[in-house]
C-alpha cells in the first residue's frame, strides 16, 4: 500500500466530453505529479504541482490542467475529450519538494473515451 | 531527448532466475527505478539504485547499474508465478524537480 488513492476506477466518457480525475496523497507528501499510461506503453508524464503551484509539464496540450489542494488531494481536468485519451491516469506523490524522490503511485484511473 | 529502451517480453520456468535489461541514453540520469504492474494495477516501485553504485540487492531482487554503457538490469532470484507482471524501467535526473521517463515495459511470464 503506497496510501495514494484515486477515484474514479474506472471511467466512460464520450469525445467533446470533460472529465475530473482525482487524487489523495499521504499527508506531508507536498508534491504531485500525474501520468498517462496508453494501453501497451510506458507511463508519460503529463504535469507536477508542488505546494499547490504547476512545477513542470510534460508535452500535453493545455486542455490537460490539474489543481493541487492544501489537504494533499489533487484533481487531473481534462477538457474536449479526444479517443486517443482513453488510457489509464495516474498520480504519484512524493515527500518533501523534491520530485526526484521515489515517488509512490496510486492504483489509477482507466478513462475510456467513445 | 531523453529514451529508456526495454526488450518487451521474457518467458521464464518457476524456479529459474528472470534478468530484465534497460538501456538509457541520459547521461545525467541519477536515479533509476525499477517498478512492477499487475493487471488492471498502479506501478509498484520494486527497488531503486543511485547513479553512484554499481549494484544493489534486496532480498531475491539485484539490480546491477553499468554507468558507461548506461545499462540496467534487474534480477530475480526464484522466479515465482507471482512475479508475472510488467516491469518497468524508469529514470529521472537531479536537476530541479524533474519527471520519471518511463520504458515501455517488459512482461514477465513465468511458467509453472
């Protein structure tokens, strides 16, 4: 158990759709980041905050953006679903500020975009 | 940019030892990680090894780090069939809060 959890499992959404995908780290983890893992592939990442502010981004357009909350949860907002989005998200949290610590994941969301 | 290569799947009996091999291009890599997925699962960080050392052991797992060639590899002792997962190759420098940059995985299947 890494104590990062995120919510949906699992989730079904149309094109043109927008979608919340969210995350709870361990208390006193102050950053985290978010990947996407298409079917098949490695995970890529999408962005990080640290202390509630972006900290570095991946090459994702900006219809990905994400919040990070002072009680550690952090939500993944993806806008104009596109299919090629359909993959699985997930978080990762890491103590302190620095986000070359291990970072530990969360068991993910799978997004299915028809 | 930076690129973490892994042979996609490894076939091996219970009982034998399983060695998954990455390669990376990234110079200034300090950490590399090794992480496991189950189906339908997150990743889950196996072991990791600091740019400085040449190897390290835990238990039935020995990662060895060749820094010159920029090869990692990760051992496992007494394959089980609960090992049969995908194991990812990850890497990530020390310069400000950088990413992990992910292989694509390899699929361990292990024969009863």
């Amino acid at each position: 158990e890494t104590g990062v959890t995120q919510s949906p499992t699992h989730l079904i959404k149309t094109r043109g759709q927008q979608v919340t995908l969210r995350c709870s780290s361990q208390s006193g983890h102050n950053t985290v980041s978010w990947y996407q893992q298409a079917l098949g592939q490695g995970p890529q990442f999408i962005f990080q905050y640290y202390r509630e502010e972006e900290n570095g981004r991946g090459n994702f357009p900006p219809r990905f953006s994400g919040l990070q909350f002072p009680n550690y949860s952090s939500e993944l907002n993806v806008n104009a679903l596109e299919l090629d989005d359909s993959a699985l998200y997930l978080c990762a949290s890491t103590p302190g500020g620095r986000g070359t610590d291990t970072q530990y994941f969360g068991p993910g969301t799978r997004l299915t975009v028809l | 940019g930076e690129d973490v290569e892994q042979s996609l799947f490894l076939s091996v009996r219970e009982g034998d030892s399983s060695v998954i091999n990455c390669t990376y291009t990234d110079s200034s890599s300090t950490y590399l990680y090794w992480y496991k997925q189950e189906p339908g699962a997150g990743l889950q960080l196996l072991t990791y090894i600091f740019s400085n050392m040449d190897m390290k052991q835990d238990q039935r797992l020995t990662v060895l780090l060749n820094k010159k060639d920029k090869h990692l590899s990760l051992r496992i002792a007494d394959t089980q069939t609960g090992d049969s997962a995908i194991y990812f190759c990850a890497e990530s420098s020390l310069s400000g809060n950088t990413p992990l940059v992910f292989g694509k995985g390899t699929r361990l299947s292990v024969i009863a």
